[in-house]
C-alpha cells in the first residue's frame, strides 16, 4: 500500500517514513526542502534497507501537485506534515504562514478527492488550544483562537478537514501533538533546523556543541513552579509510531466517526528548565544559558491529557525526557564528526 507523506525530509517527517517502511507500507515523499535537505533520503534507507520515493517541488504550486497525483495514482493514503512551524517566526511573517500552510493543504486535497484516495492523517498542534483554562487538555477542551499565526494554521487546517469529510467519502484522523524532541536511536536523523533553531532543544543541542553561544530562556516569570513555561514534551520515535497507527486504524475500519482527532503527548508537564537539567545530566555538559523577555505568542503552560489516544488508538508514549536528550545530543554529536 503506497502512503504520500508530504515533508517527508522534515523532523517529524522523516522518522514517521521510517516507521512507515518499517511496518510495510510503500512510501513516497514530498518536500521542497525549505527546512531539510535531501541527504535525509539517503539517511532512511541505511536505517530501513528501503529507498522511499522521491520529489522535491513545493505543493503551493498546483499544477505541479496536480501532476504529481497524476502520475502517482495508486496512493491509497497520505501523512501530511508540510508546513512552516516556527511560532516565533509566524507571529513575524504571517501572511507567508497563512500562504504556504493552507495552500498546500487545499491542494493536497482537491487531488485527494479526484483521485480518491480515502485515507488522511493531519499533522496538527496542541497550540489550538491556546492558553487552556484547565490542564491537562483532553479533546474535550475548547478551541480557542492560537496565541500565533502558526498555531491559527492549524485550527483552520482542522475546520477544513472537518467539513470536507461531511461533504466528500474520506477518513480523516487530526493529530494534535505536544512537544516533540529527540531523534532516532541509530542518531542517523534527528530535527535539523534551518539557521538559527526557535525551538528549545536544538538551540539547547547546539549551545552545547558550541555553535551558539548561549541558550535564551525566554521568561522566568510564569506562573509555574521555577518561573519557566511548561511543555509535554514527547520522543519524536512515539510521535513517528503514533501516525501508522492512525492510518491502520482506519484502513482496518476501526474509525468511530469519519473525522477523528487525538492528542499526542507523555501526559505530562516539563519546565524549560527542567529539560536543561535533564540535558546536563545525561550529556555531562554545563549549558552557559541566560534569562531574557518572554517571547510573543509562547503560553505559559500546557500539557495533554492522552487517555483517548491511549484507549482508541492502544498508542501510549513510551520514552522519558532523559531518554529525549540522550537521543538529541547523539544526533547533534554525530553532525558534528560529518
């Protein structure tokens, strides 16, 4: 069974094709690498012994697109990672967020329904739940309008989702993930951001390494235990395998409503200096970090509640923090000696 998984060379991507070749599917990959690079290929097939399908294009481009479902016609489902991510970023430049992550989609779907293909896992985001009221957050919660442009994204891709499977025969099943860190076990992928990181692990990753200087901690005045926001952090291997058993789940008719949505997380919350402290433990390197103003659109604390994923999909995250860091530093380590 051959499975599009667009952004395919990303972070997330990436590990989720291994998990993919691993299980058996077919895959192919779309990525115009904006944010990677096409060596990730070359990458997944020394981990799996398999070379996944290839095309580098940008999916805001519609004919392309159209073209590419054309000559792909036997794709019996798609992972949709492509997408730019950067809160920081997107508060920024929110017109280029608004482009790229909601074109590509609208494309992505309209060959979706011509060539109809049934099957669709969306890479969501627990930032569509804002600043939540009450932790943890289940799906229960309400969505509230993103504190980002990025976050906003998002919760539109959902609704889109959400109406066209009331107008068309498909099954979609939206992922909210949390945090995810780490890289995988054989260090041969892991998250390699494009310039200077946004998000906290590979800036942490490359302070220690010594292409930073210093690590930005970007507020220590939240309302939490040490001052310092609080994510759920989870290892991108659990997230990876998380997707597959979203598309099994509804290839083997197990769907319980033809749109379905689940958080992805550990069920628990981790201080930004919690993580730096694990990071010192497990690498033996003292971080040089500083505390500066809080960053735009970050909220102060929020972790899942992931007993429907647990339950409904039988996916439970199995890899502590100390393990996500021990996993980030092999791979940052392993970049250095390239």
């Amino acid at each position: 069974m051959k499975i599009l998984v667009t952004g395919g060379t990303g972070f997330i991507g990436s590990h989720t094709v291994v998990e993919l070749q691993q299980s058996g599917y077919e895959v192919v990959i779309v990525d115009n690498l904006y944010n990677s690079t096409r060596d990730v290929v070359d990458a997944i097939e020394q981990i799996t012994g398999i070379r996944p399908g290839f095309e580098e294009f940008d999916l805001v481009d519609e004919k392309k697109t159209a073209d590419f479902f054309g000559r792909h016609n036997d794709i019996a489902g798609i992972i949709h990672f492509a997408a730019f991510k950067t809160v920081p970023e997107s508060v920024r430049k929110p017109l280029k967020y608004y482009r790229n992550n909601l074109i590509s989609l609208l494309n992505v779907l309209d060959c979706m329904k011509e060539f109809n293909i049934p099957y669709f896992v969306f890479s969501s985001s627990c930032t569509v739940y804002g600043q939540p009221e009450k932790l943890p957050v289940s799906e229960a919660s309400p969505v509230q309008r993103p504190w980002s442009p990025y976050g906003n994204t998002k919760l539109i891709s959902e609704e889109i989702l959400e109406d066209m499977v009331k107008a068309h025969p498909l099954k979609v099943i939206s992922l909210r993930y949390f945090n995810p860190i780490g890289a995988h076990d054989s260090a041969l992928i892991g998250e390699l951001p494009v310039g200077i990181p946004d998000n906290l692990v590979p800036y942490i990753t490359q302070t220690a390494i010594g292409k930073r200087e210093a690590l930005n901690v970007y507020g220590d005045d939240y309302n939490t235990p040490d001052g310092t926001a609080i994510r759920d952090y989870l290892h991108v291997m659990d997230l990876a395998a998380a997707h597959v058993v979203a598309l099994d789940r509804m290839i083997s008719g197990k769907s319980k409503s033809n749109y379905e949505v689940f958080n992805l997380g550990t069920g628990k919350g981790c201080s930004v200096l919690e993580v730096i402290r694990s990071f010192e433990k497990v690498s033996g390197v003292k971080l040089n970090y500083r505390i500066v103003e809080r960053r735009p659109g970050d909220v102060e604390q929020v972790w899942a509640d992931t007993s429907l994923a647990n339950r409904e999909l039988g996916w439970k995250a199995g890899r502590d923090l100390d393990d996500m860091m021990r996993t980030a530093w092999n791979w940052e380590k392993a970049l250095a000696n390239k």
